[in-house]
C-alpha cells in the first residue's frame, strides 16, 4: 500500500484483473453463462502479477472518463443537483427503464434521483473535502498497476473516490499496487524475486506520484 495524489495519476486501466477478465472472456465464448459464473472467482485469484503487454492498450484518460466528468460537473453545480449533467443522465434512464441505477442501487423516482446527487454524492464530496480520505472507513481497497515506464494507472474499486480526490486536490489517496506491466518487470527486477524488486522499488514509485513540496516563503 502506498500513498500518492490522484492528480499525478492521469490514466486508468479499468479492471484489477486484466488477464482474468479476458480469460473469462474467452470461456464466455464456449461455456454457458453459469459455467463461466462458478469459474470467475478461481479465475480472479489466479490473476498474475506481471501483465502481459498487450493488457495495457486499452488505457484511458481519467479526465476524459464519463464518470470524471459527471463528478466534475456535479461539483459546478453543488447549489441545484437539478442542473447537472448527472441528473439528465439518471432522469433520461428513469424515463426509458422505469428506474435509473447507481451501480446496482435502484433510483424509482426523481425525488430520489435528486437526493442521491444531494445526499450520498455530495456528502461524500464535502465528506473529503473536510476531512480528506480515511482509509479505514471503507470497505475497499482502491488499487493500481505500474505501467512499463513505472508510473502507476488506476484500477479496481474505489473510483469515485479518487476521480472527488484528485477533484478536490487531495495530497494523500492510498492505492494497493497489484500487478505490473511485463516491461517493468522485465527491466526493474531482472532475476530478482518480483515480490523483493517491487518492494524496493515502491519508495520510488510513491515518491514520483506525490504533491510537490510547496515552496518555502522566499524562495
């Protein structure tokens, strides 16, 4: 576990388990549904940690993901959720399907859509904004990959949290490092045991993806 500033994070990789998610993939292709539903969690432990190449061509701009944008959007219009982005989006899906979702959390009706936005989104928000992140009041690790360069890419659970955190800009947002691109691996640890090189290598890794110290007075 390291802590970093999701502002010096700028792209994410989607799933905390790329090779395993293709292999399901895969099987979907060949196997019935429930077949592959009893292979999925077998399948997530057996992820490795370095990530074959080609894993990491489907990286994506985190300030250019949907969800970044409707957070960014919502926070411009903190005083009437009603004029949000989020909002049109979660009002047009109520409308075509009888209730919108925030993941599998059913919104029936506008007065709930509104005090969703309100109530959790924008508590949270104010949440960290005063507070910033507590780890322990979670029930989650957030986590991220290193890519071959040795920068980090965000992954896994904790999204909306570290899309408000790098909003807000907050210094300090924990991140479980669970894999690596085969490159870096390759390059950086050599024949060394991966789990020694890694751990050598992380005071690097948290220190490039820090805040920058402020400058003293005078300087």
């Amino acid at each position: 576990m390291i802590w970093v500033s999701p502002a010096r994070i700028d792209r994410q990789l989607g799933s905390k388990w790329p090779v395993g998610r293709a292999r399901l993939r895969q099987l979907g292709r060949v196997l019935p549904k429930p077949v592959v539903g009893l292979l999925r969690a077998p399948v997530k432990r057996a992820e490795p940690f370095t990530i074959p190449a080609e894993h990491f061509a489907k990286t994506a701009r985190i300030s250019e993901t949907g969800r970044y944008q409707r957070l960014a959007d919502l926070m411009a219009h903190e005083d009437d959720v009603r004029a949000s982005r989020w909002y049109d989006e979660l009002m047009r899906e109520l409308s075509e399907r009888g209730a919108a979702f925030y993941k599998t959390r059913p919104l029936r009706s506008e007065a709930e859509i509104a005090g969703f936005l309100r109530d959790y989104v924008l508590g949270l928000i104010d949440s960290l904004r005063r507070n910033g992140f507590d780890a322990g009041a979670t029930g989650f690790e957030s986590t991220a990959v290193i890519t071959a360069e040795g920068t980090l890419c965000k992954t896994g659970s904790g999204n909306h949290r570290f899309c408000i955190a790098s909003l807000l800009g907050l210094p300090r947002f924990p991140l479980r490092i669970v894999g690596a691109h085969e490159d870096w691996v390759r390059d950086r640890i050599g024949t060394q045991p991966v789990l020694d090189g890694v751990l050598a290598a992380l005071p690097e890794i948290e220190a490039r993806h820090r805040a920058p110290e402020p400058l003293a007075a005078g300087a």
